[in-house]
C-alpha cells in the first residue's frame, strides 16, 4: 500500500518536472516528503536556472543534499551550472569548494558561470589554480576561459592562452575557439579589430563568423559595420536574410575614405556666430559655460538648519518625484499629491523638470491641480 | 408623529414594535428627549430587549444623537441581536468617531455581510482616515464578501482623495463587471475619482458613457475640467449641460467661474457672476466671491479684488484674504500683504499658512529681516508650521515623503535622481529661488 | 615600460585592481573558513571610476530599449533617438552604455557634434559609465571639431582613472586626428606610448604617420618609419596601406633632387609601371604583383592612385583604376569606394578633361558608391571655374537626386558663377534657396549678392534681399552703407530714409557721424538733408516716449496698491461688518479640488439611510 502511494508521488514530481512546474514540484516535496530520484534533480536544476529563481534553487539544492545522490558528480556539476545561472557565483563556489573531487567539468562550469556574471577575472584566476594543481584543460575549458578574457576586458590575455592552448596544450584551435576570440573583442567593443582578426583568419569566414560579428556590431550601435556584416552573411546563407530591414540612412561624414582631405571650403561661406536669432543660444551657453553655482549662503540667511535642508533641493514634492521616475518607465505620466500648496520654487522647478524628463508631472496641492509638461504648467503661473 | 401617538396612547391602543420603530427613527432627526420617553415606555413593554428591531431603531437613534455611550447600553441589552444591530452599532460609533470601538465591535460579530464592511470602510472614509479605508476593503476583498455599490462609492472617494489612481483603475474594471455598473452615483464618483486624480479625460469618458445623467454628473465634469485646467471645456459643458436642461446650481457656477479666472475671462466672469443671481436666482455664496476675487487677482487687478471683499455681503474668510495674499505674492506686492496679514491674524490667529506665504516674499526680494520677524512672530504665538508631505502612488502603492525625507528604502536611488535632476536643472538656466519653507 | 601581451595583461589586472579595495574574490584558502555563510562582497573604492556596463546587462527590458532605440537610428530620428535615451535616464529603465554608445556614434556618423557632446555630458553627469566605444567617439568628435588639446586632455583621463586600456583603434583615431589637426610630433609619441603598452604595432597607425610626414616634406621621416614598421613585423610589410606614403616620399625627393633626369628616363619606356623613379616603381611593383603577399584594401589603393596622379603619371593611375574595378566584387572583395572616384575625377579635371571627370563621377554608383557634400562641390568648383556653368548645374540637380543636401559652399559658387556669366536672375534664385534651405550664408556672400544685383541695375531686388537679411543677419555699416548709396542713386531717397529708420533701431551697429555725414550728403541731392535730423529727432522722441510710458505703469501700479490699501484699511471691513451668513463661515472662499466632491452629500449618507431602511422593514 505505501509503496503504491510513493510509485504515484514520484510520477506525480516527474510530470511536474517534465511540465516545468516547479513550484510544485517543491511543494510535493516539503509536505509529502516525496524523495527525487537522479532525473528529476536534473530536471529541477536545469528549470531553475532557466527561470534564474536562486529562491527555488536553493530549496531544490537543500533538498538534494538531503538526497542520496548528493555525491554524485554529474548532479553536482549541475548544481554549479544552476547556481551561476541564477546569478549567485558565491552559492557554486561555496558548492564547489566542498565537492571531495571535481571532473574537469566543475572547473569548467565555475569559469563559465564567472563569464557570464561579468566576474571574468575570477574565473581567471580559478583557471590560474586550476594549472597550479597541475590539471589539464580541455578544449572546452578554453572556451570558458575565452568568454571569462570577454567579460573582463582581458584582450591581451585571451591571445595569451590561445598560444598556450596550441603550444602547451596541444590543442588544436576548432571554429568555436576562433569564435571564441572574436568573441572577446566584440564583448570588450574592439570591433575593429574583431573585424580585422576575421581577415587573419586561417580560414574562410563563415556566415556564422559574420553573424557573430553583426551582433556585436548591433551590441555596440555600430550600424554600418551592422550592416556590412550582416550582408556578408546573407551572401553566404541566404536564408539568413532578414526580411523589412529600415535601410540605414547615408553618413554625412566619410572624411575616412574621402581622399579630399583640405578641400572643405564651406568655411569660407559660412558665419553661423554673426546670426541675430544665435544671441539666444549664445546666452545661454555662457550661462551653461559659467556653471551656476547656487548660493546657499543667502539663501540660508536668518534661518535655521531644519529649514535649511528644505531651502532648495529636498521639497517633499521633489522627492515624490524622483521616486516617481525611479519606478515608472519613461515618457509615462507621474501624479503627486501635496497637502499643501506648491512653493514657487518648487514650482518653477518643476516645470523646467517636465521637459528635461520628458514627463507630464501632475500635481494636485491643496489648492489646484498642475498639469507640468514641456516646461509649461496649465495654471499659467498662476497658484 | 409625537401627538398621533399621545392620541394612540389615550384611545387606549397597545402600540406595537412597528410603531416604536416609526417612532424612534421619527425621534432620531428631531426630538431627543421624547425619544428618551418613548423608550422608557418601550421598556416598560420590554420591547427594547426583546424585539430587536425595536432596539435596533433605539441604537441608532441614540447614536444619530451623539449619545453612543447610551446606544451602547442599549445595544448591549438587545437579547438576540440581528446583524442590522451590529452593523447599527458600527455605524453609531464611527458616526461619533469612536472607530477603535467600532473596530472592536465589528471583530466581536458573529457574521459579517457587506454592509457591516461598508459601515466599516465608509465611517473610515467620512473620518478622512482613507488609507485605512482602503486597508480594510482589501480585508474585505481576501474575507470574499462581495462589496454593493455602497461599498464601492466609498472606496472611490477614498481613491480620489488619496489620488490613487491605480486603484481607481481597478475599482473601474471591477464595476464593469457588476450589475450595478450603470448606477449614476457610482459613475459620478468614478467622475469625480479621475478628476481628483488628474486624469481627466478619463472622467470624460466615463461622463460620455454614462446612460443618464444628474445635475451631480454635470457639475462633477464641470468642477473637473475646470481644476484641471481645461477652461474651455468646463465652459463648453456648463453650456452644454443647460442645452439639455439642467439647471445650473451654486456648485455648477463655482466651476464655470473657476474656470474663467484659469483662462483669465474676468469679463465673462463678472457677466456670469451677475448671472447666476439675476437670471438664474442663485444666491451668491462666499464661495462664489472667492472665485471673483480670484478672477481679479489673477488679472493682476488687485485693487478690484479689494473692492469685491469690500463689498462682498458677508465678512470674508481667511480663505478669501488669503487668495489675495498669495496674489500679493505672485504680483510682489509686499505694502498690500503686510496689511492683510494684520487683518489675518485677527480672523485667523492659528492659521501657519499665510505667516509662511509672508515670509516666503520677504525672502523672494531678500528682506531677511523682514522674514526673520514673521518667524519670530510665528514662535511667539506658538504657531507650528504644518509639514508639507507629497505622496505618489505606484503599482497601487501610496509612498509619501516629507522634506528632507531620509526613510525610503530606495533613498540612495532618489538623491542621486535628484542631484541629477539639480544639476540637469541648472544647465537648463533654472535659478533656485529664494523659498524658504515648503508651502507658501 | 613593458610590451609583452603579459605585460599588458598585468596593467590591466592594476587597473582593476584600483577599483576594489580588497583583492578579488578568491581563492584556495578559503576552504578552511568553510562556516563562514557569504563572504561580503568585495569592497569598492568609493572614488575608483565606475565600471561600464556588462555585455550581459543587455536584457530584458533594456535590451528592448536597446532595439528601440537602434531602430530610430535606422529612421535616421536622432533627435528623437537621443531624447528618449535621456529619459529612459528618468525611469526605470536605464539605458545601457550600449545604447548610448549606438546614439553618439550614430550622431557623429552626421556630423552632430554638439548633440553628440551634450549626451555625452548628460550621461557622464547620469553616471553612466563609459566604455572604449564612448571614449573613442569622443575622441574622433573632439579631433573632427579641431580641438586635439581637448583630444588629449581626455586620453591623459582615460589613461589616469580608466578601469580599462585603451584600444588600438583609440591610437588609430588620436594619431589620424593629431596628424589632421598638425600635431604630428605628439601623434609620434602617441606610437611610442602605443607600444608601450604592449600593443601590436600598426600598419594604418604607420601609415597616418607617413601621410602627414610626406604633408611635411619630411621624406627621411618617412623612411625610417617604413624601415621601423618593416623591423618589427619581420622584414615585410603586408598591408598595403603604407606603400602610397612611400611613393609620395620617393616622388617627393625624386623632385628635390633630380626629378628632371628622372622624368626623362620615365618617358619611352613603354611597359606599364616603367618610368617612375626606380625606388617608386620598386615599392609598386611590390605592392602590386599579381603573386604579392601585400594586402590591398581600397583605403591602400587610394593612396597609391594618389601617388600617382599627383606626380604625373595619370595614365598609370587609370591602368591601376581599372584593375581596381575588375577587383571590386562587393561584399566580399571592396576594391573601390568613394575615394578612389575622388582621386580619379581630380585627376581628369588636373588634365583638363573635365567630360570625362563628369563621367566617371557618374559611374560611382555601378561600383555600390555614393558621393558626399564635399565630393560634389570639389567637382562643381572645377567646372564653375572652367567655364562649364551648365554642367556644374546638372550635377548640382543631380544632388537632389541622390539625397545629398547642397551646403552654403554649393550655393555660394553657383551664385558667384552665374554673375560671372552675367545671369543676376539665377544667382539671386540661387541665394534665396540657400537661405530657404535654412542655411547660413554670412555677410560676405550677402555682399556679393547685392553687389552683383546693384551692378546690373537691380536695385529694387538688392533691396528686398536688404529687407530679407537684415532681419537675420549682423548688417555692419559698409553695408548699410552700400544699400543706401545704391538706393539713392536711383533716386529713392524715401527708402533710403527707410534704411536709416532701421539702423537706428538695430542695436548691433553705431550710427555714427560718419554715416550720418553720408546720409546728408545724398539726402542734399535732392535738398532733402533736413529730414534725416527730423528722423533722428522723431526715434528719440519715439524712444523716450516709451521709457516714459514704462515709468508710469510701473509708477500707476504702485500708486493703485498704494491707493487700494489706505482706502481698505480703515473700511468697515474688517473689524465691524456683522457676519451675515455665519453658516458659510466654513465654505472656501475659492473652489478646491474638494468641491465637486461635496456635491455628492447625498451619497455618502446612503449608508445609513439603507441601515434605517432595513430596520423598519
């Protein structure tokens, strides 16, 4: 009898896990005390990391320490990668340092997870012990080790370990580790030079090589390489051509490629100071030039510390909207409520505040409302 | 009624619990203590304790009275009390102010339908307290009573205080969802909620769906629009709304005047202002001459506004004077807001805001002693200032802030926003001004 | 000093390093404080620079930003572009430094620089934290704006508090802009301090050197660089963007020395590439040997064609030209661009063959090119100064066509020509368009146009291009002064009169003695030298009437508050007046946001009523 409910709860947490329920699946194991088996471990370290839950991912760590396959080396390189995918590099460390053995996979996994959290010289430096205790890299480790060079910055040290990849290693460099390299440029937005590495390639560029290099280019908002590559990738996979693509609007500036250098004349026709409506402008940049500096001091005259907090910047209402901005997406409306009325400053200020971020700032005092936008207030200054 | 009963009572016929109940509610708005004898006399027949409505009617005629201490008594003697007892009760103590009471009362009860919640949330609402108002209808929400359009009134003017135009949001698509949802007076306060909250146009277009319409529909569009600044369409609606025969009322005006002193109409003003009395035979109220006074100070005719205050029938309030103040204020004259300022302290010794409106325009033309004097005036008299607090809702969330307000959790985030936003201020040309204290 | 890739790799762990006050997350040790529950993150030094944002930052809600943004570049809406990026600032969602990089590279992609430099302020000021990207773009806008000390001032910064190198492209653009902007000293040095750091040595970094060495006619500068590029790649130079400047350096010196000898040797020798001096044609057969291991890109065959053209061997350039042409296999293989259609069409015209400059010009596009502002009016200027105003004009329509946008250069020569050529008409329609188009024409140009209208009698059209401009333009007296002598002699004293009224209200120039001597002196033609004293009397007048007229409403305002006062204070107002409606006492005296909800009463006692209703049910 007993046995026969526990075959159903294991079934029952093996369909939740297959449907990528794993809230439930949890559930199913905290109040029914139902045990996993191997599959379903790997099945929930895998959902949590797809769903970046490290609350889940604890829970499911927890109770696979409970289990009795928390010696497995496999699950336990699956903890890692679970960890590092929900962002918690301390969590797979602190896995990882306790592991009695690790497969070169753990090591792996640890630089990989380091890459991928930005944290790429950590993984550096694991990849540094990892030679101390005299381990072999494989082919993959260098992969991992490439996106970590990627996340750090690290340019010349991926060269470094290229070299050594081949020399020391003997490993001979395949697609991916020439993807790898032209992947740390276009992750430190060398592009440039990405693009002249994949001219040194021993090999002819593939439509994936000129993919990788477009969205890079796409990364770093560097559209006529954008497009460049992406039409050198669509000359060699056709059906990688992407259908309603905007046309990018021609350069104005091409002083690169233009051989005329000097030959700019327009100097010579044009006078943009002696303008009459350019007063305005110039006014204003040499305000903007001055750097206004308000005086506090007078302000703050004969008045004490309490109010001098309030004199100028941190008006309730302000406050209100900075909080505002913070938690909204831009160009949405904000409303604010003031119990009393709206200072003069505040006011002021405020209507300059609706242009610079673009928002309409409704504020109701205990008067009137205000309707802020585009530097004007629908009282008409008037309060 | 009184005599109709002496009479019953001298013919000789027994009054039944029907006629103390018409009695005692009779009592309720009139006649305390024959209520107090007739309820001597519903004693003597028992009635009190035994038949509950009785009672019932007797618990809220006390309580309608002021006298929740005796409802009580009542209340606590009524043998087998029904739920309109306790929800009388509830209402009696949150009618008198006595919410903890209330609170207590309504946990007491043994079963709690929609109108005990109502009674609940509506007294918050009537005592201004709304944030508890709205913590208690989510209560109501999770316990699964279903809420009347009673209920819904409430919360909406909750929301349009609080200016929570999230929940109002939600409160609208849960009326949809109703039956009730055509109800006129859930539509004007569904009106009447975006427009307090500055979304206007969605007030409109509650007003355009609404089946029928009341004179409160149309001067809660009118009032709308005109706070929100759309003078033209609060005028174009108080025209509208006598094409299709309403009657303008006093509120109708106070919006259509409102909305010309906005759009600076002091001729149409004025025309509409005679108006109302001559051709519509409305009484002006001090309202009304505020708006006059308003018109006039706005134009910068401040000398007129006076004449109005001179003139006006009855005395004018600190509210009036104080409209003139702040015009004093906006127009810099500082001679005219010393004088008003003796005048305001007579009508209104306790009032901080025009003291602070005084020295914010000593401040603005740097008289610092001038400021300092209004300050020292402000201590002598023991007047505190009241503190200025704004608050924004997000995600249905009220998050108020006061000056200086160090408390958020996101605070770092704020200030830093702020200094942005300071120095963006500056390099666009704004030039801090020489405000002292957060309202003026 | 280092210049390893080890060596570089350490300076970028210090420049990390700065950034942390503790060292990085580590490392073995650690397996003995195996309690301890989470190490605390690692200190950041609170005045290191910020670090840029991760590639891995790019998700979510900021990478559909990113596209947005990305997609209003495409629609060439930049302003919009860099609007919304500075509000997404005021949300929250930030945009990534990516985003940003995408709009100010896509401003200085137009020529926008000070939309560009005011987002890169706003950002800075945001703490957005820049990356390379950023850094560079601000370098080549400083550099493309002519400001290599501000260049400079801001690489000494990266270099100083950056968390990161920079990048060999950084060198390329501060050495292309130093040498553009004649700083080529410091952009040697900027070489130096390149390999310092343990970067590669450059070909295109040489070649910017060479370029502006031979622009120097320092030819031995030019050798030693050549010899000190070929040393350190191993004895050849691959790339072939360095041969050109090498050329030029043998020309260059070919001419200082015996450049008459070796042209006499050059001339009969039939073969293709013979008949350059031998060093030169040395260094071009190396280049261009079929089985040569030299690398050509257009920007190296451009610079090679140039030698050539300029030295007189245009009929080599040609035979080069076509190759080039048979070379070019876009995507894959750009042999050609619009430098090279540049350097060709100035060759044709340096020959006089200005058809065949047309034409060629007009085969760019078979070749996937597009001529720029600066292409057209290079070309329109040697037509227009050779007697071919009808040509220049036809290429001036096909601008249209093409999408380019004529500038006030374009327009200036046009208008210029057609006076030459004795067609006022046009020249006048040409400076109308100019400044229809909003462009800027400055008083010089405006000068010529009236000049040039005055000369064949068109008085009356100086006259209203005077009316036009003077409302926009800074007039100074000469001009002034111009306009009013043409006017007065064709007898429009009355107009002149005219001008002189709007003199007199423009601020930005002194009617002096001198003019007004001139004025009376035309004005005494016809007798009429009184009137000018009348005009000058009459504005001041008008003048003082309206500072009085501001006087007294400032003195009418104070005396109406002064008078509403006293005539309020001792009324019956405020201490006497019984208060007749002691129940409003309470009302507002003007409407708040309240009101509307006061009209509700009778709801909000609904409750009770209903409480009642069921009692007596």
């Amino acid at each position: 009898q007993i046995t026969d409910v526990k075959l159903t709860s294991i079934s029952d947490l093996r369909t939740l896990c297959r449907e990528g329920k794993v809230k439930e699946a949890i559930e199913l194991m905290d109040k029914e005390g139902v045990k996993a088996d191997a599959d379903c471990f790997c099945a929930l370290f895998e959902l949590c990391g797809k769903l970046k839950s490290l609350e889940n991912a604890k829970r499911v760590h927890d109770f696979f320490l409970q289990s009795t396959w928390r010696g497995d080396l496999q699950l336990i390189n699956k903890v890692i990668e679970m960890h590092g995918k929900c962002a918690s590099m301390t969590d797979a460390r602190r896995v990882f340092d306790h592991m009695a053995d690790r497969s070169i996979d753990s090591w792996n996994l640890m630089i990989n997870g380091y890459a991928d959290n930005g944290l790429g010289d950590d993984g550096l430096q694991l990849f540094e012990q990892m030679r101390e205790q005299g381990l072999k890299p494989d082919s993959r480790t260098f992969l991992a080790l490439f996106s970590a060079c990627g996340s750090a910055d690290a340019v010349e040290e991926a060269f470094i370990h290229f070299d050594s990849m081949k020399t020391e290693y003997g490993i001979s460099p395949e697609l991916e580790h020439y993807l790898g390299i032209l992947g740390v440029f276009g992750m430190c937005g060398h592009l440039n030079e990405a693009e002249e590495y994949i001219a040194k390639l021993p090999f002819e560029p593939t439509a994936v090589v000129w993919d990788a290099l477009r969205d890079y280019a796409r990364i770093h908002g560097d559209v006529d390489r954008e497009d460049r590559a992406e039409e050198l990738m669509v000359s060699l996979d056709p059906s990688k051509a992407v259908s309603n693509k905007i046309p990018t609007p021609p350069p104005k500036k091409r002083t690169a490629i233009s051989m005329l250098d000097g030959k700019n004349r327009i100097i010579e026709y044009i006078n943009p100071t002696l303008y009459k409506d350019d007063e305005k402008l110039k006014a204003l940049a040499a305000m903007k030039d001055s750097g206004y500096v308000p005086d506090t001091r007078y302000v703050l005259h004969d008045i004490d510390q309490e109010a001098k907090e309030q004199a100028l910047l941190y008006h309730s209402e302000r406050l209100a909207i900075a909080y505002g901005l913070i938690s909204t997406p831009a160009r949405t409306p904000l409303r604010i409520i003031k119990n009393l009325r709206v200072c003069g400053d505040c006011h002021n200020a405020i209507k300059i505040m609706s242009k610079i971020v673009g928002r309409e700032l409704i504020v109701r005092d205990n008067k009137r409302f205000h309707h802020f936008k585009d530097g004007k207030c629908s009282c008409g200054d008037y309060w | 009624a009184a005599a109709e009963f002496s009479r019953m009572r001298l013919s000789g016929v027994e009054p039944n619990h029907v006629t103390f109940v018409t009695l005692l509610s009779g009592c309720a708005d009139s006649n305390i203590s024959f209520g107090a004898s007739i309820h001597g006399y519903a004693r003597k027949l028992c009635f009190d304790t035994s038949n509950v409505m009785v009672g019932t009617a007797l618990v809220a005629m006390y309580a309608k009275r002021g006298l929740v201490d005796v409802a009580r008594l009542v209340f606590d003697d009524i043998k087998e009390k029904n739920s309109v007892s306790w929800n009388t009760m509830i209402d009696g103590y949150m009618r008198n102010g006595k919410v903890r009471d209330a609170v207590e009362v309504f946990d007491e009860m043994p079963e709690r339908d929609a109108v005990s919640w109502t009674a609940l949330i509506g007294g918050f609402v009537k005592r201004r307290r709304f944030e508890e108002a709205l913590e208690w209808f989510r209560e109501m929400q999770v316990s699964s009573v279903e809420p009347d359009y009673v209920t819904v009134i409430a919360v909406l003017a909750a929301c349009a205080d609080l200016g929570t135009v999230g929940l109002g949001l939600w409160m609208n698509r849960f009326i949809m969802n109703r039956k009730f949802k055509d109800n006129v007076k859930i539509s004007n306060s569904l009106i009447d909620m975006y427009s307090r909250c500055g979304c206007i146009e969605f007030a409109r277009q509650v007003f355009e769906r609404m089946p029928n319409r009341t004179l409160v529909s149309w001067n809660s569009i009118i009032v709308g629009f005109a706070v929100n600044g759309h003078a033209e369409e609060a005028l174009k609606f108080f025209n509208l709304m006598q094409r299709e025969g309403f009657k303008p009322d006093g509120v109708s005006f106070t919006g259509a005047l409102t909305a010309c002193s906005h759009a600076g109409l002091v001729e149409e003003g004025l025309l509409l202002f005679e108006n109302m009395k001559r051709v519509h035979g409305i009484r002006h109220r001090i309202e009304h001459y505020g708006c006059i006074v308003d018109l006039y100070s706005r134009a910068g005719r401040l000398e007129d506004a006076l004449n109005v205050i001179e003139y006006m029938p009855m005395k004018p309030n600190e509210v009036v004077l104080g409209s003139l103040l702040a015009a004093c204020r906006t127009h810099g004259d500082i001679t005219l807001a010393e004088r008003l300022m003796k005048y305001l302290s007579d009508l209104d010794p306790g009032g901080d805001s025009n003291y602070v409106l005084l020295a914010n325009m000593y401040a603005a033309v740097g008289k610092w002693d001038g400021a300092g004097k209004v300050r020292k005036t402000m201590k002598a008299l023991g007047i505190q200032k009241t503190p200025g607090f704004s608050s924004i809702e997000i995600d249905c969330n009220i998050h108020e802030f006061v000056a200086g307000d160090k408390s958020h959790v996101d605070k770092n985030c704020i200030y830093s926003m702020l200094e942005l936003l300071s120095s963006e201020l500056k390099a666009s040309g704004y030039v801090p001004g020489n405000t002292l204290y957060e309202n003026d | 000093s280092f210049a390893t890739p080890e060596d570089a790799a350490a300076e970028r762990r210090r420049r990390k390093r700065r950034l942390r006050i503790e060292p990085p997350l580590s490392s073995l040790h650690r397996n003995q404080q195996q309690q301890q529950q989470s190490p605390p993150p690692p200190q950041r030094n609170p005045n290191a620079p910020k670090l840029p944002d991760h590639v891995s930052a790019l998700t979510g809600n900021r990478l559909n930003l990113h596209n947005k943004i990305l997609t209003l570049i495409r629609e060439n809406d930049l302003e919009e572009a860099a609007l919304y990026t500075r509000h997404s600032i005021y949300s929250n969602c930030r945009p990534t430094i990516f985003t940003v990089n995408s709009v100010l590279n896509a401003l200085l992609r137009q020529s926008k620089y000070s939309d560009l430099l005011s987002l890169h302020r706003f950002i800075t000021q945001a703490g957005v934290a820049p990356n390379i990207i950023t850094h560079n773009l601000v370098f080549q806008t400083y550099l493309d704006c002519r400001k290599p000390d501000t260049a400079m001032e801001h690489y000494k910064q990266l270099i100083n508090d950056a968390p990161f190198s920079p990048s060999p492209t950084t060198y390329r653009i501060l050495v292309k802009g130093l040498v553009d902007n004649n700083r080529l000293e410091r952009a040697l040095e900027l070489k130096e301090e390149m390999s310092e750091k343990g970067l590669a040595p450059d070909p295109t970094v040489y070649h910017y050197l060479m370029a502006g060495c031979v622009r120097n006619s320092d030819v031995d500068k030019v050798f030693d660089l050549y010899e000190e590029l070929k040393g350190k790649l191993g004895g050849f130079v691959e790339d072939g963007v360095v041969y050109g400047s090498l050329m030029k350096a043998y020309f260059l010196k070919g001419m200082e020395k015996e450049a008459m000898e070796i042209f006499e040797e050059a001339v009969g020798a039939g073969y293709f590439l013979k008949g350059i001096k031998k060093e030169s044609m040395e260094t071009f057969e190396e280049a261009l040997a079929e089985n040569s291991s030299v690398k050509m890109s257009a920007v190296a065959y451009n610079s090679v064609l140039d030698a050539l053209s300029k030295n007189g061997k245009f009929d080599e350039a040609l035979k080069l030209f076509d190759r080039m042409k048979k070379e070019h296999n876009p995507p894959r293989r750009l042999a050609v661009n619009l430098g090279t259609f540049n350097v060709i069409a100035e060759g044709y015209c340096a020959q006089g063959r200005f058809r065949d400059a047309i034409e060629v010009f007009r085969t760019m596009g078979d070749y996937r090119c597009s001529p720029d502002t600066l292409s057209f009016n290079v070309l329109i200027e040697q037509l227009c100064n050779n007697g071919m105003l009808g040509e220049a004009e036809a290429l001036y329509g096909e601008m249209g066509e093409k999408g380019v946008n004529p500038d006030e250069f374009t327009f200036g020569l046009l208008m210029d020509t057609c006076f030459k050529e004795n067609r006022p008409d046009d020249a006048a329609g040409y400076f109308r368009k100019m400044v229809d188009s909003k462009l800027r024409p400055n008083l010089a140009v405006y000068n010529r146009l009236v000049d040039g209208l005055v000369k064949v009698g068109k008085v009356d059209e100086a006259k209203s291009f005077f009316d036009l401009m003077v409302k926009k333009l800074k007039m100074d007296v000469p001009s002034y002064k111009f306009i009013m002598k043409a006017l007065s002699e064709s007898g429009k004293l009355d107009e002149v009169l005219n001008v002189v009224d709007t003199m007199l209200d423009d601020d930005g120039v002194e009617f002096n003695e001198e003019v007004q001597e001139f004025v009376k002196g035309e004005l005494r033609k016809e007798g009429r030298e009184d009137e000018l004293a009348k005009l000058i009397e009459e504005k001041e007048r008008q003048k003082a009437e309206a500072k009085a007229k501001e006087a007294e409403a400032a003195e009418a305002a104070k005396r109406s508050a002064r008078a509403a006062v006293s005539s309020l204070l001792p009324s019956k107002l405020f201490g006497s007046k019984e208060s007749t409606e002691s129940g409003s006492a309470e009302a507002n005296g003007s409407p708040t946001v309240g009101e509307a909800s006061s009209t509700e009463s009778s709801s909000s006692d609904s409750d009770a009523e209903r409480i009642k209703d069921e009692t007596s049910a």
